[in-house]
C-alpha cells in the first residue's frame, strides 16, 4: 500500500480527518495523438507544405468542379481558364496597369498620410499621460464610425476627384493605427525608461534612444495590420465614383456583365495585398532582428 | 560624507488607504564605503534605492549627495536593477556606451573607456552579442558595467542577483567585490541575502519593516581580501547568524502584524 493511500494505520505524524475518504479515482491515460492534433506542437515540414497547398487547391478544385458541371451558369461563375484570359486581355490593353497604378498611388497618398499623422501622435499618446488624456477620447469614438459612412460627406465636401478618395483612406486608418502605436510605446517598460535617467539621459534622448527604438518593430506591425484596411478602403472609394483603379474595374465590368474580368481583378487586388504584407513582414524582421 | 539620508520617510497612497513605507530613515555612507541594506520583504528597502536614485521623492526628509541635495535621476547614481533593463536592440558593448554617448567625449576615448569596462567586467568576448543571447549572470555584468562607465559617484545596486542560481550568484559577489576595489567607487547594494550582505559589506544595515527604519547597523569586521571560503569561517558564521536573528525577528513581527491587523 502505498504510504498516501488514505486508511492507512494513522501514525503518530498524520493529521486526523481523512478517515472516511475512498482513494482518489485516477483517469486512465490518453493515448498519444498525431502532432497534427495536439495543441501547439510542431508538424514535420511536409505536412505544413501538404496542409498549405490543399488550403488553395481545395477551393480551386471545388470552383473548377462548379464550372465544369453546369451547376452555375458561366455568366456567374466564369471558369478559371476564362478568368485568366480575361486577365491576360487586361493586361494586355494595359487598362490593368493603369488601374493598379491608380490605385496603388491612392493608397501611397491617403495610407502615407495617416501613417505620418498617426505614429507621432500615437508616440505621444503612449509617452505623455497628457497626450493620452488629450487624444484618447476624441480617437476612441471616431474609430466607431464606419469610414464608408463619410463617403456622401467627403463627396459634398471634396467632390468627386482624388482628394475624397484619399480622405476616405486617411479616415479609414489613421484612428486605428494612432491606438495601436500608442499601445506599442506604452508597452516600453518602465525599468529601462528609469534606468535611462540613471544613465544621465533627458527627456529628449529618453525618448529618440530608448522609446522609440524599442517601439519600431511594433510599429510596423500596426502598419502593416492597417495597411490591409487601407487596401480595403481604396477599392471601396473606387466604387463610388471613379475613372480609373481596380475598384472602378470591377463597378464598369459589372455593367457589361463581364465577370470574368471581375474575377481577374479580385485575384490582382489579393495578390497585391499578399505582396505588401509581405514587404512589411520582411522590413519588421529586420528592425525587430532583435526580438528574436 | 558621500551620501546622506536624514529624517527620509515615504508614503504611498493606494486608493483611499495610505501605506508607510519608511519613517525617519537616517543614514550615512562615508566616500568608498560598501554598505549593504537587508531586510525582509516590506521593509521598503527598493523604496530606499529608487529614492536615493531620484526615481521618486521622499514624502519629508533629504537626500544629499556630497552635500547637494537629490532632486532627480542622474549618472552620478548608477543603478543596477534586478533584471530586464538592458537596451534589448543593442549589442554588449553599445549597451555599456549608452551614457556616455550622451557625453561630449570622443569617439576614441569613449572606446577605450567602454573596453576598460568590458574587460573588468569579463565581457570582452560577448561584445558583439545582444542581451537575448546572454546568460542571466552575463546580463546583470552588463548592467553593472553601462552603470560604473558613467562613472558613478555611488553604485546602487537593487538586488541585482536576485534572478540568479546560487553558483552564478556568487562569481558575481566575487566580480563585485573585485569591481569595488577596482575603482574605489562607493557602493549602497540592498539584498535580502544576508549571507551576500555580509560577504560584500564593510557595513550592514538592517531595515525594520512597516514602516522601514534602521533597526540595526552592523560593521563587518573581517578582512578587507575575501574570497568565497571565507564564507565557511566561524566569524563570518556568527556575524550572519546574528544578523539573520535580527531580520528574523523582524519578519515574524511583521507576519504578526498583518494577522492580527487583518492587512
């Protein structure tokens, strides 16, 4: 019997009071399960490679298996083959390059400008109590309001041309990621801010060596998470009104009932938006080299 | 004097309630003296550190620093924290440079100042490594190294081995000691180690708890050279086993306290 057993022969040391207990049930042991079904352990390379490209090859299949049945009339669901060569076409005329360009420049214009606006009010929310006091309430509630619900507005205000649409970005952003920087800064902790001053630092030097330092690599992360919403929001403002982008691709095809050629430009605006998560994936491992 | 606190008391206030910290601490550290503080834990002995640092202002009394009074952080009180407060971003050696590019010193005489330091420390070799690619030990010689390159007037030093396993713990009571002697820099080191205490200290003072006051002040009368035996010797034996009375006592009336007060 082991010594725990409970009705054990009390002896002079164990304490009174557990006489009435049966011994403790003990589950019996699971069985081993697959890494692939156990919680945060690593898979072999080959089951992440086989895992990644079933994840777009299983709806590749199922869309080319739709088309090929009939079940859904090409005029809704172009084949991928239609698809491709209505790209191409695009392509080919150079209205796609036109319209990327368009674009891309709206988002460089209206997400530049948010960025610019945002990080160092953000730096200040997350460095001043007093800056926090000053900008939180206002940016909290702003945040609420759906960008797209400015559009009538920003026409009225701006007309129809480029200034809406970049406001219309700005807006969408530059809230978000004003919070988001400041939760950045204000997770610097306070021991290296104290140990600065410790080391003969002022507040300005506080600030441009150890804050924001430390805070770049989260940084760009919050830009790169809203660089998604600016994307978003760019083909939007192209919906409204526009003469030339991907967003108004897609409006002008859906007149003609040209889906394939919508189908094209939804495949560019995603890859697009692969390629710039990309790029701020690689720049936040190089100024985060140090994270680890 | 190099360091002198008269009349120090803090308070804390914490919602409605007010917490006492230390009371009428009265303390002096002659120029190269190494005074170790020890108390148990709410003797408010970090709160000594922080305020003799100028991090935060005594609630009455004065701090005076070769008779000018402590108003604020500054390089001539180099602070060793726990752990976790080296510039993660930066290599060992831009680490130990980071006061004094706030100098108007040279770029070679700030080289040859962070390598002297580098060396004492036994750092050379890391140099180029980032603080994630030390060792616990490895990380506070770094920490103790950017704070002696300022050249403090006096090295506070904040449990600085608190994190770390016994062995490591003591190669760096031994690095201490050889730094101390060294650059013949004043040192105010609290612990709650009072074997360290005792191993370090040319003096030792105990800190009662709620409120923190002296309770007792202790000269260590052994040799000035120690090395780790001295540990096992009968006089170093009964003078930390006097002083750890002394804490003991503390702790149990403070444990009583907070019951019968229902803190």
């Amino acid at each position: 019997m082991s010594p725990l057993a409970v009705g054990a022969a009390a002896t002079d040391t164990t304490r009174s009071g557990r006489e009435g207990w049966g011994p403790l049930p003990r589950r019996p042991r699971p069985g081993r399960t697959s890494p692939l079904l156990t919680i945060r352990a690593p898979i072999s390379r080959r089951s992440r490679l086989t895992l990644a490209v079933l994840s777009l090859a299983l709806p590749f299949l199922a869309w080319v298996v739709l088309v090929a049945s009939g079940v859904v009339p090409s005029r809704f669901l172009p084949s991928p083959g239609a698809v491709l060569a209505a790209g191409i076409g695009m392509a080919e005329s150079g209205e796609l390059f036109a319209d990327l360009w368009a674009t891309v420049q709206r988002v460089l214009f209206g997400f530049g400008l948010a960025v610019a606006v945002s990080v160092p009010i953000g730096i200040v929310m997350g460095t001043f109590r007093a800056g926090q006091a000053l900008f939180e309430p206002l940016i909290s509630v702003l945040r609420y309001l759906p960008a797209s619900a400015f559009i009538p507005l920003l026409v009225i205000w701006m007309g129809l041309g480029e200034p809406s649409k970049i406001a219309l970005l700005f807006i969408g952003t530059v809230f978000f990621n004003t919070l988001m920087v400041s939760d950045v800064v204000r997770g610097v902790p306070r021991p290296l801010i104290d140990v600065s001053y410790t080391l003969g630092a002022r507040r300005g030097e506080v600030l441009r060596k150890v804050i924001v330092p430390h805070s770049l690599p989260g940084i760009v992360d919050a830009v790169r998470v809203n660089a998604a919403a600016a994307w978003n929001f760019v083909v939007v403002a192209e919906l409204v009104n526009s003469t030339e982008g991907l967003g108004y691709r897609i409006v002008r095809s859906q007149r003609f009932l040209q889906t394939d050629k919508i189908f094209a430009v939804l495949i560019v605006i995603g890859l697009c938006g692969v390629l710039i998560d990309v790029v701020l994936r690689l720049l936040r491992n190089k100024v985060g080299r140090w994270t680890g | 004097m190099k360091l002198e606190l008269s009349g120090v008391g803090k308070s804390f206030r914490t919602g409605a309630a007010s917490v006492r910290a230390l009371d009428g601490v009265d303390l002096r550290v002659a120029s190269g003296e190494f005074l170790c503080v020890v108390g148990a834990s709410g003797s408010g002995k970090s709160t000594l550190l922080s305020l003799v640092a100028g991090l935060d202002v005594p609630t009455e009394g004065r701090i005076t620093l070769d008779g000018a009074e402590v108003t604020g952080p500054g390089p001539d009180r180099g602070l060793v924290p726990q752990a976790g407060t080296l510039y993660p971003w930066r290599t060992v050696e831009r680490n130990v440079a980071f006061g004094l590019e706030l100098l108007p010193i040279t770029p070679e005489d700030r080289a040859a100042r962070v390598d002297w330091h580098l060396a004492e420390t036994g750092l050379t070799e890391f140099r180029h490594a980032l603080p994630r690619q030390l060792s616990g030990g490895q990380q506070q010689r770094v920490a103790i190294a950017r704070a002696l390159a300022c050249e403090p007037e006096v090295l506070l030093l904040d449990e600085p081995f608190g994190a770390l396993d016994v062995q490591t713990k003591e190669d760096m009571q031994v690095l201490v000691r050889q730094v101390w002697r060294d650059t013949g820099t004043t040192v105010l080191m609290v612990t709650h180690d009072v074997e360290e205490a005792v191993f370090l200290g040319g003096r030792v003072v105990v800190l009662a708890c709620d409120p923190g006051r002296v309770a007792a002040d202790i000269t260590v009368a052994l040799p000035e050279d120690r090395d780790l035996d001295i540990k096992r010797h009968p006089d170093f034996l009964a003078l930390r086993a006097s002083i750890e009375d002394i804490v003991r006592a503390q702790h149990r009336a403070h444990t009583a306290r907070a019951t019968a007060g229902g803190r």
